[in-house]
C-alpha cells in the first residue's frame, strides 16, 4: 500500500529550490520570499523549521557538504551557513548587482561553482576563497551547473542552449565539448520557464548523463562521443520536463513534468512508478534522499512535497548498493600528450595504472574483490593503448592501428525504434511505419500518390527490420532468431497473377545487411489487380552477411550472385541499375571512411560506374538515393548534398556539389538540420529537424522543398545568379539528354536550351560594357543554337566591337560546319566502340590443331582455287554424242534437280542429282572462260526442236523424234551455255502451237535450220564493235538485190583470252519479206547471230557436245522481242543457220554411260 506524500507550505508563491545534506538528515529549501527554511527529514508535516533571513532578494539557490552549506539570491551575493544551523559563516563571493543563479558544490565538497546573469562562470575554492577561476564560453546567462562524479568535469547550462563541458582537472580550464540544440533558449529571465532546472544530470558512472531537451524528451548523452544514446519518453508524460533527479545510486530518474512526476529505470530505460498525487503547480527542484528511500521537490506554488517509499520494496533499493545494479566512477586523470609510438611512456602509464588500482580502496571505501561491484562500465576504453602498451612493456612491437569507427551498415530511410514506432522507409514514394505491439508488429504502408497506388498494412510476427519502398514493390526482411532463419518477402502492388508475394529464405546464420527494391516506374495506375503493361514486376537485391549481393527478379527468379569486394554500406535501386556502397578495406587514421559506390546493371551485371565517395574527413553518410531523372544522389553528415550527373558515360562520371545545407539563408539564426527524403528536378525534398534532433519522430513531419543551389562563391549580384543558374540547368540538361538515346535532343530540350542563351547573352552584353571581351567570347562558346550567335553579334555591333565581331563570325561558321549535335554522337559512339564486348580469341582448327595455311616444302597438292569477285567461275561446254546416249554428270550453284531429253534419234542428255563437281576450274575450249550461268542471255533452241504456236501443248510442237521437256523449254531447267530465266517472267508460250492447227507437226515459225548444229557465243567486247560494223555494212547495203560479203578481219583475243565471234552472214533478200531499212529489222539483225557455214554435229574424238554463249548477252525483254518481231517477219520455212562450234576440249567433264 503506498504510503502518503507529505506536504509543507514552505515558501509563498514564486520560484523555489531545495537541497538534501549530505547525510540526508536536512532538507534547505529557499523561495520566493527570500527565505531558506532547514526541515528534518525524519519529521512529518507538523515541525516547524527554522528559517534563515539574510537574503534580501529571492532566493535562487542552496548547495550543501559535509561542512557547510550555501544560499544564493538575486541581491548578487553566496553566503556561507554552518552545516545544519541557521549560522552564517560569511560570504563566498558577491556578482556586483547581478542575480545569482546556481551554486553547485563539487563531489568532494572542495569547490564550488557559482553562475549569474553574466555570461561567464566563477569556480571557488571554498577553503581559499582567494582561488577562483572563471570560465568563459556562453553568450547569455548560465542557468544551471553540474559537476561530474569524478569532479574533473563541469557541465553548466545558458539561457543561450548551449550546453558545455568544461575541463578543470588541470591548472588550466579549457572546453571539453559545446553541445547545442538539446536545450531551449530562454532569454527572458523572467519567465516561467527560466526558473525551471535545466541541468544535466551525471549518472553515477561517469560516463552519460541525462538532460531534459527542448523535445520534451530526457535525452542520456554518452560522454565517450557527447552523442545521444538513447532517449526516455512515455506517452503518459507529456508536457515539458521541468527537473529531473536521480538517486544516490544511479538505478532510477525522477521527472517532473506538467502531466505528474515519473521514476525511470537507467537500465531498460522504462518508466517503473509514478505519483499519484496531483501537481498544483510546476515543480522547480527535485531531488532523491542520499540515505533513505525518499523523493522530494518544490513546485512554483512554494508547497514541499516529500514523497516517502518510492520504490516499492519489490523492486531494488535505491540507496543501497546491489549486485549488477551499481558502479564505481574511477576518477579520469587528463593524459600528457603521446608521441607517435609513446615509447618513453610506457613504463609511465604502467605506473600510474597500478597507483590507481592500489588506491581505490581508500579512494572509493570499496572492496575491489567484492565481485559484486562494477568498477567501470569502459573497462579499458580510457586506455588509448591498451593491448599495445602491454606488448611495448613487454619488449613487444607496438602496432599503429586506424582510430576512426567505422561507419555500420544501414538502409537509407529508416529511423530506430523511439516510443515503440519507427520509420523502415521513408522515400519519394511512400512511408513504411512500424507500431511495435510487444508480441507483434503492425505494418502501416502509406503512399504519397494515393491515385497511382493502394495503401494497406499488415501484422508482422517476424518482426521485420529491414524494409524497401521500390517503383513495382515493397521489400521487407527480418533477422534469423532462434531456430527461424533470415528470409525477405517481396510484395508487388498490383499484378494480374494470383499469389505474387513471395519468400526468399536464407541459410542458417546468415544476416540481411541491407534490401533494395527497384524497377520502372508505371505507366498506369496500380491499384487494381489486372495487367497494366510488360515491365514486369521489378527487380531485387539483397545483401547477406556472407559477402554475397544476390539479384532476383520481381517474380522471385534468382539471376545472380555476386561478390562483395568490401563491407557493405548501403544500398539505393532505381529502374535499371543499383546503388552499393561498400568499405574497400579499413578506415584510416586521419578519420576517412574509405567508402566506394558502385552502379550495377540489372540486365548484365556490369558495373556502369565506380567512384569513391566525396564524404569528408571524420564525416559519414546519411542518405543515398535516387534524383527524379534516375542519377545517384547522396547526402552525408557535413550537409553537403552530391549529384553524379553523367552517370550513363561507363566508368567516366563525376560527383558534383549540388547544394551545402550550411549556407541557406533559411537556416541564419535557427539550429535545425535536414534528413533527406529525394531530389525533383531542382528542389530537395526533406524533413526539418529541430535543434539536435537526428531522426523524424511521429507524427509525421510534412516535406519540405528547398531549392538547390551550387555552392558558387561568387558574389556578383547580376552575374553570379546568372552563372550559377546556367551552371546548373546545363548540368540537367546533361542528364535528361543522356536519357534520350542519339536523338539528343527534343521540343523541351530546345526550348529549356533557348532560355540559356537568353541568360547567356545577358552575360554577354554586361561583359560587352564592361570590356571583357575574352570573357565574351567565353560565353559564346556556350550558345546551344546557332540563331543565338546572331544576336551576340548584334550585342558586339552595338558597343563597336569589330574585333569580337570577327571572332563571333568565326565561331558561328565554326557551328554551322560542324553541328554540336553530331559531335556529340560521334563522341557517343566513340565511348560505345571502346566498351564493346572483347571477342574470344580464335581457337585452334578441328582438325587436330593443323593449320589451313600451306606450308612450305610439305604440300605437294595443287593450289587452291583463288576467288575473284572481278573473274568469276567459269561454265563449261557439253555436245552429246552423236549416236550412243550418255549420262553426263555436271553439279554447281547453277544445276537444279531435272532432267532434259535431247537428241532427234532418242538418245537422253541428263543432268544427275545432287551430284558434286570436283574442281571449279573448268574452262571452255581454247582456255576461254565462260559468263556465269545466272546472267541473262538469248535462249538458243536445241536440236530438233520447232517453235510451237499459241496455245500448243509441249508434246505435239515437239519434233519428231526429239524428246524436249516443257521446264526446258521455258527455261526452268539450267542448260550449259545458257543463262537461266527468272521465274517471275516464266508464264504460258504464247507462241505455241494450238491443237489440231497442223497436222504434219511442223513449226511454220521454224527457219529451217539443220538439226545438230552447235551454237557459239562469246562474251567478248570487241566482238560487240564486229557487231556495230557490220550493222553499218548491212545498213548501206540495204535496197541491194545481192549480199555483199564482209571480208574477214585479223584474228583478235577479247579481254580475256576468248576468240571474237564470228562475223554473220548477210541473208539473201529474196528471202525476207520485211522491208529494207525499218526499225524491226535493225533490232532483228543486232540481235540475231547468223551462223557462217553449217557444221555437222560429229565431235572428233569423245563426241561430247560443247555449248558456248554468245558474247553480246541482250537483256531478255529485248530477245524475246526480237523472237517475236523474226517470227512475224521471216518465212516458216527459211532454215536457222548456226555457227560452228568450237572444238572440244580434253578431259572438262566426267562423263558415265
């Protein structure tokens, strides 16, 4: 059962302090009312105290010791009282007309420091009130001052915020550490809150200390890095913490706040008990009993309140000193400067270590046996040396190792666990909240863009601390813990498949270090479950404990599993590619993290750029990220904010200063600080922080923009905002016309560069008029269109500049013969031919590595054949035979899969199937060679064949005796010497004969040739300019009854050793019935080859035929003219005269019977 609190009336209304004796017998109270009452702590509510009067103005504070204790008022005088008596001893010292404000004696109650309404801080020895040392480092009033256990330190509290540690174990004091935007400054010392005791409370050990921050929140700052370790806070105290208390041994923490007053426990950082009472007016002072389980305070009312039995007896005491419940400061002695290797010190500090472990005894009155006692909680963290000075003691070798803490890894916007809430993620996109439950975590999944996609949550019993707010999805993963192993779940907005989410699992032991989760943004709303495009649902990285980096895609297909060349950081991924930031190595000595970023391509894995990252000497990073047009962006702990622009040029990107926090004109004046969300185009979106504040608490603080600008140092008020605009639109053009592809450029693109020039020309007249040509001509190089030089000549022609004018006339020439657009593809291509694909080196042949190249004086074979496109293969000539039919085999690229019938007494000419041709060589006779088979040339009838009238069937034209295919007859079927005819133009003869039109079989179109007469052609061009002669010859003969002969000219050999053709024979002008000199006739005779004299088709030895083609090849739109303009002129009967064929040649082709 609680025991009731009791309370006095000791001041009258106004502000109030109160201090126990050192033994806890007393309790000095002072008020208002300029009186210090002395009440004993063993008596109730009815005693009546005795009281002290000397002050004349309010009293504003009491300190006490084991011989004394003092009173402080705003008359500016310390008196000096007997310890437990209303006797006064004297004054201490006196501020000259300034209101004292706190006393404070040191922990072996030697010393006292005393602070006022100046801005400085008095120390006093209190045997020799002579010493005394001031300190100065507060602009403004100190309110409060607090020494540490040990007494080396002294930590006083200003009306400004600042909270600085002083050092005065030493004959000089100097600044330990200056500690701003914890406190709130209050500068009106009249005030409310002025009277409330800001000061830091040291816990027993030394090594924190509590601190109620302008937050509303007690705040416990590690002395080892003055950084804030953790933080106290209730949703039952609310309000603003007024004083703060903690007992003799350091377990608990009383505060005072408006809602009531607290205790907290300094191990689990809980609130255990509260008071149940309620609180009148704002308490002022508080503080625990040094010898028994009691808490007192006075509030602004001027009420004493004691509150006895706190803590219930079931829970440890807090004035007696328990096993894993206390500590035992060891008293921190100011170090001498080390050399490089501290050689000469080593004995020294072995010394001095082992006066100190022999002097705790008497030091401390503690057993250092007792095992129940935690001697210091650094153990050997004050030690700078440690396992190195043993080894030097020892004759060992000292080892230089680096001292700068390596930063941990950690994932880009998230906070820890405050008040049972935290941030997993906290992006451009959305927010992840996380609401622990004690047994379960509750997931809340908030989207800035509500219409694009759908909000929701989840229960979380895995408890995940790991999350990923990607373009296609959310990414979350938890920590392996007791037989459950790591694993991460993936969770795409929408999709148009059942069951999308997914599991990853890992091995057992494995940690997640960090998650990413990225992939193109939408083209389409996501909150409805249908198929909205290809893209896919994302891709996922991971990053394990073991070194590994392993991509999935969004459907969970593992891709691939890289390794980590260092510690991993952090990592950010964007639509194509992902962020990791990796420790290649240690830290270094002189404070660098040695951090590299890297971009990896999701389509191959390849790294697109590698860069150390621009994080200053003893600074780390904060956030990394993406911008809006898809660059890497990252923000460390100086305030600088980065921008990898051209990050799409492989391996050639730079990082470039975009903003410098520190310089904004909003933050003159103020203590705040900025966590990072994104970067749009050309703001920054982020979350202000208050004062000392390091991470967004709840609710959520709204985003805010602040627009970067580079940090230019320039200060011209015309020029520089100009040069730094430019400067900075110029660097996002680069990266939206990297994203482009060739086109390099676009409607919004030019007109965004046009603006430019505007703004350059301006840059361009004041250089004008102020005589800066070079500078001039500086800025015209910068023009984007050429339309834009005009102008500047016009800016040069106003001011008469002819010099710049002749210059500017030179560089737009210069523009316009070499457009900037083309250049810049070249220099794309450029980059894109280095970085093409090394091919494989070539592998040895199959043939047992033996080379294709002759070697010398080992080949015996023939050469091989040499191709030349300017001389092609050569075909060759066949004649049958005149009596026994032969099979003769012929294959080659010209041959098809077809057989024709020649000869008037039956025998068959064949072309065999898919037979191969042994050597390509072959020559016609004579050693000439031959036009390729596929050209156009004139179709020579074969022997025994006649011309067949329209509509005749193959069958009744054909001649008696001669077998003769259709396919031959329409060219389908490849005949030596002739060219092949295009199937387009194969269709019905619409010379054949009709049936029944004759009966005797003859060909009226026929000219009466002999049957086996050879047809000899060349391809040979003088054999052309024999042609053109002999047209002029037939032309001046023409009306002649008689032909008149051509005499034979001198043999010739064309261009390539063939004979020419033989000049035609003049027909006999009885025999034609066209008219002398008409156009058909001219076309007829250049088109028709008359044959000198029959030959017979006897060979003289194998009797194989041999075909040549004629060395004027017409086209076959003019043969088949000329066919037809000869059938409809000449007589039916006139016989076809041939030239003689040439004589055969010996062992061309391989013949079977």
């Amino acid at each position: 059962m609680p025991v009731k609190a009791l309370i006095n009336a000791a001041h009258g209304p106004g502000s109030t302090c109160l201090a126990f004796s050192p033994d806890g017998s007393r309790v000095y109270t002072g008020g208002a009312d300029t009186l210090v009452r002395i009440w004993d702590a063993e008596l109730g509510e009815d005693q009546e105290p005795p009281c002290v009067t000397e002050a004349n103005e309010e009293v504003t504070s009491v300190a006490a010791s084991a011989n004394c204790w003092l009173s402080a008022s705003k008359d500016s005088d310390v008196r000096r009282y007997e310890a437990g008596k209303d006797s006064l001893q004297g004054l201490v010292t006196s501020a000259g007309g300034v209101p004292i404000r706190c006393v404070a004696v040191d922990p072996k109650g030697k010393r006292v420091a005393i602070t006022s309404d100046e801005p400085t801080v008095k120390v006093i020895d209190l045997e020799d009130i002579t010493k005394m040392v001031i300190l100065r480092g507060h602009s403004k009033a100190v309110r409060k001052a607090t020494w540490h256990p040990s007494g080396a330190l002294l930590t006083t509290c200003g009306a400004d915020g600042k909270i600085i540690v002083w050092d005065i174990s030493g004959e000089e004091s100097k600044q330990e550490k200056v500690i701003e935007g914890l406190l709130p400054a209050v500068s009106d010392t009249e005030a409310t809150e002025f009277d409330y005791d800001c000061s830091v409370v040291w816990h027993t050990s030394g090594q924190y200390f509590f601190v109620a921050t302008r937050t509303h929140e007690i705040a416990a700052i590690s002395r080892s890095d003055w950084s804030k370790s953790s933080t106290l806070s209730d949703d039952a105290c609310t309000g603003g913490i007024t004083a703060l208390a903690l007992s003799i041994n350091g377990v608990y923490l009383a505060a005072a706040a408006k809602s009531g007053v607290f205790i907290w426990s300094t191990q689990n950082r809980r609130m255990l008990f509260r008071y149940q009472g309620a609180n009148n007016a704002p308490v002022t002072q508080m503080a625990f009993s040094p010898s028994k389980n009691l808490l007192a305070w006075t509030d602004a009312a001027g009420d004493l309140t004691r509150w006895p039995e706190p803590i219930p007896s079931s829970a440890p005491d807090p004035v007696k000193l328990s096993a894993g419940t206390h500590s035992v400061t060891v008293p921190v002695k100011r170090k001498s400067t080390p050399t490089l290797f501290d050689d000469d010190n080593v004995a020294l500090a072995r010394t001095e270590k082992e006066k100190v472990s022999a002097g705790l005894d008497n030091d401390l009155g503690v057993d250092l046996d007792n095992d129940d006692w935690i001697l210091d909680d650094l153990g050997g963290g004050m030690d700078d040396d440690g396992e190195a000075t043993r080894l030097a003691a020892e004759g060992g070798v000292k080892e230089m190792v680096s001292v700068t803490k390596a930063q941990p890894a950690f994932q880009p916007g998230s906070t820890p666990m405050e008040n049972k809430k935290r941030y997993l993620a906290y992006n451009m996109i959305g927010v992840i909240e996380v609401t622990d439950q004690d047994t379960h975590h509750i997931v809340n999944i908030e989207f800035h863009d509500r219409s694009a996609r759908k909000s929701y949550h989840f229960t979380d019993h895995f408890r995940y601390d790991l999350a990923s707010l990607g373009e296609r999805g959310a990414l979350y993963a938890c920590q392996p813990e007791a037989e459950h192993a790591a694993h991460a779940i993936y969770k795409p907005y929408g999709t148009w498949g059942a069951q999308a989410d997914w599991t990853y699992e890992l091995p057992a032991g494995t940690r997640v270090l960090g998650v990413a989760a990225g992939g193109p943004p939408p083209t389409k709303s996501l909150r409805e479950r249908r198929d909205i495009d290809i893209e896919g649902l994302g891709n996922v990285v991971i990053a394990t404990s073991d070194g590994e980096l392993i991509f999935l895609t969004g459907s969970g297909i593992e891709r691939a599993c890289l390794s980590l060349p260092g510690d991993f950081v952090a990592m950010v991924a964007g639509g194509e590619w992902v962020f990791v930031v990796t420790r290649d190595g240690s830290t270094t000595m002189d404070g660098s993290q040695n951090l590299t970023g890297r971009l990896i391509k999701f389509d191959d894995f390849c790294i697109l750029q590698k860069e150390a990252l621009p994080i200053p000497k003893r600074h780390t990073v904060k956030w990394i990220g993406i911008t809006e047009e898809g660059a890497p962006a990252l923000y460390d702990s100086s305030g600088i904010l980065h921008v990898m622009p051209r990050f799409r040029i492989p391996l050639s990107a730079t990082w470039m200063r975009v903003l410098d926090t520190n310089k904004l004109e909003r933050r003159e004046g103020k203590h705040e600080s900025y966590w990072p969300v994104g970067v749009a185009g050309e703001a920054f979106m982020c979350l202000i922080l208050k004062g000392r504040q390091e991470y967004p608490g709840f609710p959520r603080p709204l985003i805010q923009e602040l627009p970067i600008r580079l940090p230019f140092k320039r200060t011209d008020p015309k020029e520089a905002p100009l040069e730094e605009h430019f400067a900075r639109e110029s660097l996002l053009l680069d990266v939206l016309r990297d994203n482009l592809g060739d086109e390099l450029t676009s409607d919004e693109l030019g007109a965004r560069e046009l603006a430019l020039d505007k703004e350059l020309i301006q840059l361009i007249q004041h250089a004008c008029k102020t005589d800066r040509l070079a500078r001039a001509l500086d800025l015209a190089r910068l023009l984007h269109h050429t339309s834009s030089f005009g102008i500047a000549l016009k800016v040069a022609a106003f001011y008469h500049l002819l010099g710049l004018q002749e210059k500017l006339e030179a560089l737009r020439a210069d523009r316009l013969d070499d457009d900037r657009l083309d250049a810049a593809r070249e220099r794309r291509r450029a980059i894109q031919d280095d970085f093409a694909p090394i091919p494989a080196p070539r592998l040895p042949a199959a043939n047992g590595g033996a080379s294709s190249r002759p070697k010398a004086f080992q080949d015996f074979c023939p050469p091989p054949a040499l191709h030349r496109p300017g001389l092609e293969r050569a075909a060759p000539s066949m004649e049958p035979p005149p009596t026994a039919a032969m099979r003769v085999e012929y294959t080659g690229t010209q041959m098809t899969d077809d057989s024709t019938v020649f000869g008037g007494d039956g025998s068959s000419f064949s072309f065999a199937k898919d037979a191969q041709m042994d050597d390509f060589s072959y020559a016609s006779p004579e050693g000439k060679r031959k036009r390729l088979l596929d050209e156009d040339a004139p179709r020579a009838p074969s022997p025994g064949a006649k011309r067949r009238a329209l509509g005749e069937s193959a069958s009744t034209a054909r001649a008696p005796g001669a077998a003769f295919s259709r396919e031959y007859l329409l060219g389908a079927v490849p005949i030596p010497g002739l060219a092949l005819i295009r199937p387009s133009i194969i269709g019905p003869n619409p010379f054949a004969r009709k049936p029944g039109a004759d009966a005797n079989g003859r060909n009226p179109f026929t000219r009466g040739a002999e049957i086996n007469k050879a047809v000899h052609k060349s391809d040979s061009f003088f054999t052309k300019v024999d042609a053109a002669e002999n047209d002029k010859g037939k032309r001046s003969a023409q009306g002649k009854v008689k032909p008149k002969e051509k005499k034979e000219s001198g043999r010739q050999t064309t261009l390539f050793g063939l004979p020419p053709a033989q000049p035609a024979e003049k027909k006999a002008p009885g025999k034609s019935k066209k008219k002398a000199g008409t156009p058909a006739e001219d076309s007829q005779e250049s088109s028709t080859v008359t044959p000198k004299e029959p030959q017979t088709n006897e060979s003289p030895k194998d009797g194989d035929r041999q075909v040549d083609e004629s060395s004027q090849v017409p086209t076959e739109v003019e043969t088949q003219e000329a066919d037809v303009d000869a059938m409809e002129t000449e007589d039916p009967g006139s016989p076809i005269e041939w030239p003689p064929s040439p004589e055969p040649r010996k062992g061309v082709l391989k013949t079977a019977v």
